[in-house]
C-alpha cells in the first residue's frame, strides 16, 4: 500500500538533493521516530506518518556523509551518528535542533564503520573504524577508554555485539573465504573465544545481535543471511 511495491510502506523521502539519497537508518524513541543520514545531515521522520516530511533536520553534526546511526537500547532518545569526517556525535533526539541536541563528539580520527552501545546504562560506544581498528568510548564524559589496532592482516573486523545478560562486549572478525572469528573485548585485550564456520563463502559486511533470543545475524557478499546460535 502507500505507492509503495507489494508488502511494503514508503516512510520516507530524501528529497532534497537526489545525489545524496539516504546513508544510513535506525529507529528509536518506541520504534515510532526514523532517523536517516543523507549528506551531512540527519533527518526525523515520524514512522506513524508515512510519506510526512522530516519532523527536524540537525545539519550541523557533521561536515562530511553520514554512513552509520544508533539508537541507545538503554535511552532511545539517544542516537549516535559517524560519518566521513572521523566524528562520532552523541545527541538528545528530544531537542529538535542540533545545537541543543548535541551531548557528545568523540574524534574518531578516521570514518567510523560500525557503531555499537555497550555497558551499564549503554553509557559505552564501541567504533569500529575504516582502517580496521576498534576504539571505545564514555561517550557521556566524552572520554576513549581504550583503543585497538586491527586484528590480523588476514582479517577484517565486521562489528561488535553486546550481550547485556553476559556484561561482555564481543568484537566479530571475519576472512575473505567467510570464516568469522569472536573475540572478547577485555578492557586490555581482544581475547580469541570461538569461531563461526560454514555459514559464509565470501566477505561478511554487517552484522545484528538479538541477545534476548541469543542469536547473531550476518549478512555477506555471498548473498546469504545466516543466523548463528550462542
């Protein structure tokens, strides 16, 4: 309905300038608010209105392409957003202008590939970077933790995932043949905890933990979406 192919909705449409379309996406606030990356800029959108145009723009975030956006599982109000220009900015969503909105930048010093929440109260931000290297903040107090440099020539670091029930926060390295490597982040070390095979022939490019349901989603070049169980 809506216009839209059969089984689906149009929520929203980035208009404003057809080159720059739409970077990246995640909903929050009770799964009712989209916010999307397109250029610089985030935009809002009510996912109750579809085909409404933004509820608010911040196009003071970033100076380069937005390409990743999270929403905090502890306070959905909270979205952390990366972009080209090596920052990662922590903004109040309940402010509908940037400057009032801002909480946090982080200096990434290199685009950030993968954004992930973790600890008490989500007050950590593990980034995973385009060079492939891991650094984790306190993002209330601004504040790196600790940083990690890659994992290995042969291995590319896919993302991370928190488990909540555990407390731990679980780096995922992959090989271009599909194999996947877990490693745990310690507060001093990437520690080797396990490995996920025959699921993948190709590159891994992204990842979904569902702790709740103890299950870890990929999705690789080969085309597939595996599903693995803890």
């Amino acid at each position: 309905g809506g216009g839209g192919r059969q089984g689906s909705v149009e929520l929203a449409r980035v208009d404003d300038d057809p080159d720059e379309g739409a970077g990246a996406a995640a909903v929050g606030v009770g799964d009712t608010l989209l916010a999307v990356g397109s250029g610089p800029e985030v935009l809002f959108f009510d996912v109750r209105r579809p085909g409404a145009g933004p509820l608010a723009r911040y196009d003071d975030l970033h100076t380069d392409v937005v390409t990743q956006l999270a929403f905090s599982p502890a306070n959905d109000r909270v979205l952390a957003s990366g972009a080209e220009d090596g920052l990662v900015c922590v903004s109040d969503t309940g402010a509908a202008a940037d400057e009032e909105a801002l909480a946090a930048v982080l200096n990434a010093e290199c685009p950030p590939r993968r954004l992930a929440f973790f600890g008490a109260g989500a007050e950590g931000l593990a980034v995973a970077s385009s060079v492939e290297t891991l650094s984790l903040w306190h993002h209330p107090s601004a504040q790196r933790i600790r940083g990690f440099a890659r994992t290995g020539e042969d291995h590319y670091l896919v993302g991370c995932a928190y488990d909540g029930q555990r407390d731990e926060l679980v780096a995922v390295a992959g090989e271009h043949g599909g194999q996947l490597h877990l490693l745990q982040v310690r507060p001093d070390a990437l520690v080797p905890a396990g490995a996920l095979r025959g699921g993948h022939s190709s590159t891994v490019r992204c990842l979904a933990a569902s702790a709740p349901a103890g299950l870890l989603l990929t999705g690789g070049e080969d085309a597939r979406v595996v599903a693995w169980r803890a």
